[in-house]
C-alpha cells in the first residue's frame, strides 16, 4: 500500500487479503476518551431530521464490516463547508452541509475513504508535517483504492466515492473559492481515472487471473 502504481502493480486478491490482515488495531477507550474531550463543545449539532439520522445510520454496515461500529463516533458539525474527515482515529467528522448534500451511497463511500486513512495514519501526518504534497496525494490515491476494495467487497456503490467526492468540491468551490488545501489532493480527473483503473484491476480477481 506505499502507492498508487505499486497497488496497481500488484495481485488484487493479495490486496483484498492484506486489508483484512492488516487492519489497524483500534485506539484504546483512553485515548478516544482524550480525542473526544478535545472536541470543541460549540458547533455540534445535536438535532437530526429523520433524513438525516437515516443517513448515518446507513453508514452501520460499513462501520461493521471494517471493525470500526464501536471504534469511530459519529459527529455532525455546524461548519460552512461540506466536508467529513477522521479525528484522532477516533471520530468521524460530517459537516451538516455534506449530510445533506450526499447520497446515502456517497456518504458511505466517502466515509470509507477516511476508514483507509487509518492504514497510512502515521505516514500521512508526516508527510503533512513536513508539508511533501506530492507524498500526501499519492496517499489520498492510496484511500482511494482501499474505499474502492472495501465498498466492493461489500457489494456496496463503489462510483459513489468519485460523485461524493465531486459533490463537496463542486459546493465548496461554488461557495468559497478554490482552497489551498486542494494542491494537497489530488485532482477529479486523476482521481476518477485512478478509481477506473482501480475498477477493472480488482476485476481480475472476481474472474480469477
């Protein structure tokens, strides 16, 4: 999993097989205690409509299926912009924007890219640190790929994680303008001609070559 040609590179079921291998181990209740409590009070929505309790309880199966049901909390924001991301390994972080803004499908597929945060955890925070872009989209590339395998293997909508993720730039960009946070992922050409590659390689294993 160091990158997104050397996935590819690879045999799709051994990929399929090391995800299961290698899943992170969960943080302990201590320190998702300690994340939780660095939580912000202010800005957490408390009130669903029933739209959008529906939505994340959606997200179940997915949770279940990746050991994270009991590992992630699921927290709603009030924040301007559509946007989900992991906290701390601990919490799943959806802005009310992109609650609403997503289907059930992308929603749950967008949250299964940041369940792949959790393999390249340590990895990505360094290279955020030290600020290497190039490093940090190969490694969005590299979530991609592992949503990708998992929403497959699940029999769940694996063309939702592109249309998710095209959703939240396309409202952001409207509302707010490019972001500089954007030259540290990649862009929705490559990632939709990653996500197609993705596609047929995992093929190769369904019919077994």
């Amino acid at each position: 999993m160091s990158s997104p040609r050397d996935i590819l590179a690879g045999d799709p079921s051994a990929f399929v097989r090391l995800l299961a291998r290698t899943r992170p181990l969960a943080i302990s209740a201590e320190r998702k205690a300690l994340v939780l409590r660095s939580l912000p009070s202010e800005g957490a929505v408390e009130r669903l409509d029933a739209s959008a309790t529906a939505k994340l309880s959606a997200l179940g199966p997915l949770l279940q299926a990746t050991e994270r049901e009991s590992v992630y909390a699921i927290k709603v924001i009030d924040v301007p912009q559509a946007a989900i991301g992991i906290h701390g390994r601990a919490v799943v972080l959806i802005s009310a924007r992109a609650l609403l803004l997503l289907s059930v499908e992308e929603l749950r597929a967008v949250v299964a890219h940041e369940v792949g945060h959790e393999y390249v955890w340590a990895e990505y925070e360094a290279a955020r640190l030290r600020e290497d872009r190039e490093r940090l989209r190969q490694l969005e590339l590299v979530c991609d790929a592992i949503a990708i395998a998992t929403l497959r293997r699940l029999g769940m909508s694996t063309a939702a994680l592109v249309s998710g993720l095209e959703r939240i730039i396309r409202f952001n960009r409207t509302h707010f303008g490019a972001s500089l946070k954007e030259k540290m992922y990649p862009t929705m050409a490559e990632r939709r001609t990653f996500a197609r590659k993705v596609e047929t390689w995992l093929g190769r294993a369904t019919l077994g070559q």
